[in-house]
C-alpha cells in the first residue's frame, strides 16, 4: 500500500451550508453539517491551516451542486495556492464547460442501478446519467488543459448504497470496463441517525469483500482506494483496511489504515497524485 491518509489539511466548504434539496436515504443532509458553510470559508482558510478544500454542499432537484455562483470564492481559493477538490453531483454539460477550468480535482459519486438512484437520491435519473458526467467531465477537463485528464477525475462507488444491501455494485463495475478510470474511490455505507436508513445492519464484511476482490479482477490498471465515508466502529473500520491492503488497494484513509512503510497523506485522498496540479485560476 502506498499511503494512507488523514485528511486534515483539507478543508470541507459547503456551498449550501447545511441546506439539500434530496433528504437522501443515507444521508438527509447531516453530513453538511460537518461542513463549513462557504460564507465562513474565507476566515478560515486564512489561517493558513489548510493547503486545499473539498467543495460540495446539498444536490437540488436535478442531482447537481450548485456550484457554478461560487468561482469567485474558488478564484480566491486557488489564487492562494490552495487546490480545490470538487464534489460536483450531476452537472448540466454547459455548467460542466464553465465549470472545468476552475477545479484541480472532480469527485463523482457513481452509481449504475436505476433502482438505487431512485430510492436512494429520490432522483428520475439513470445509472446512464452518472456514465455520461464521467464521459463530459473527461472531454471537457481535455479541452482546458495536457496530459492525462483522468487523473484529475475520481469516482466514488458506495458498497451497500441501497439500505445496506449490495445490489448494483457488480454491474457498475462492470460499466467501467471500457472507461479503465485511473482511480476508484470505495466508501461504505454508514447507517446514521435520523435518515431512512438509520437502523439498517452494517454491510457484512464478506459482501465488501466480494466487491473489492472483483473491482481488482475487473480493473486490473485502476487505483483502488478506501475513502473517508466508512463504519469504524468494534474494528470494522480495521477489517476494511485490511481486505484494502489485500486486494492491492493504492491507499486508505483513517488510522485503521498505518501501514508503516506507506506515504503519509494529509489532504483528501484524491490527491495521492501530486503532479496533476493546474494553473491558479486567477491565471486561467
């Protein structure tokens, strides 16, 4: 394993406060509020505490962030030397195209069963909504800048998505194949107080098991990642890092995760990479 990782140099800014249009299934909006609203982000960040942020916030009606009123926020971010990881949703192509230039990192939750989507995000989108963000996000990043775009493009797949049962997880790896995306953050799904899915059993460990050993059957060439959204509680958390270390995961985030001779990572995991960097904005 190559790092592990405990984000806390990366700060997360909500652009809706603690405000969703969805009310999630597995989520209802009460991880915003471990957020910092955007309004407060500027004093915080001139502390100088933190060297990047995870921008996200609350989906509207269409699965999208609201994100594209905010570049002035992320010009100051970025003109700072601050990277910006973008937890982005489902984005119009346009916004995708006034949005691209502004981002060092694009994190895409990716789901592939129709049935998911909807009982889970409560949206009437398809897992063929979810491709076609990756495939615009690739073309878009291309066209504003060299190199490898796909490692600037990081997607997030949530073994247990759908109350805690693993329905969907196969065939969206499976949709992968032909893209290969060069990394493939998996998180688990947490059963958290006062959403639907508050009381639901922690996804055994031998069903996230299956689904990481065929990620790695599946996507020989992909970065397989364990992210920040995990159960932790009575070892889980250490389980999960050791099957992650078993099936040649590039890194873990959490302390469960030290393995002692690992690259030690304080931001978001999706900057493992450090040479992918794009110009400050107030340059672009």
């Amino acid at each position: 394993m190559e790092f592990t990782c405990i984000p806390r140099r990366t700060l997360a800014v909500s652009v809706t406060g603690g405000e969703c249009g969805l009310h999630c299934n597995h989520c209802n909006g009460h991880y915003l509020g471990h957020m910092v609203p955007i309004g407060a982000a500027r004093t915080v960040l001139a502390s100088g505490e933190y060297t990047s942020i995870l921008l996200s916030g609350g989906a509207d009606s269409t699965g999208g962030i609201p994100l594209s009123g905010h570049l002035g926020f992320v010009e100051w971010v970025r003109g700072r030397g601050i990277r910006v990881n973008a937890h982005v949703g489902l984005q119009s192509d346009e916004d995708v195209r006034i949005l691209a230039p502004f981002f060092d990192r694009v994190s895409l939750d990716y789901v592939w069963d129709d049935e998911t989507i909807r009982e889970v995000y409560h949206l009437p989108r398809s897992g063929r909504d979810y491709l076609h963000a990756i495939e615009t996000w690739t073309r878009m990043l291309a066209a504003d800048t060299s190199g490898d775009v796909r490692s600037r493009i990081h997607l997030h797949l949530t073994v247990g998505l759908k109350g805690g049962i693993v329905t969907g997880e196969f065939a969206a790896i499976d949709s992968l194949r032909a893209l290969a995306p060069a990394s493939l953050v998996f998180l688990v799904l947490i059963p958290t107080e006062g959403t639907v899915y508050g009381s639901v059993p922690t996804v055994p460990l031998s069903q996230v098991e299956s689904v990481f050993a065929y990620a790695r059957r599946t996507l020989p060439s992909t970065d397989l990642i364990l992210g920040c959204m995990h159960p932790r509680a009575e070892g889980y958390g250490e389980e999960l890092a050791r099957l992650a270390e078993l099936y040649g995961f590039r890194g873990v985030v959490g302390e469960a995760g030290a393995v002692p001779s690992a690259r030690r990572l304080e931001e978001c995991c999706v900057f493992y990479r450090q040479e992918t960097s794009i110009p400050a904005a107030e340059s672009l």
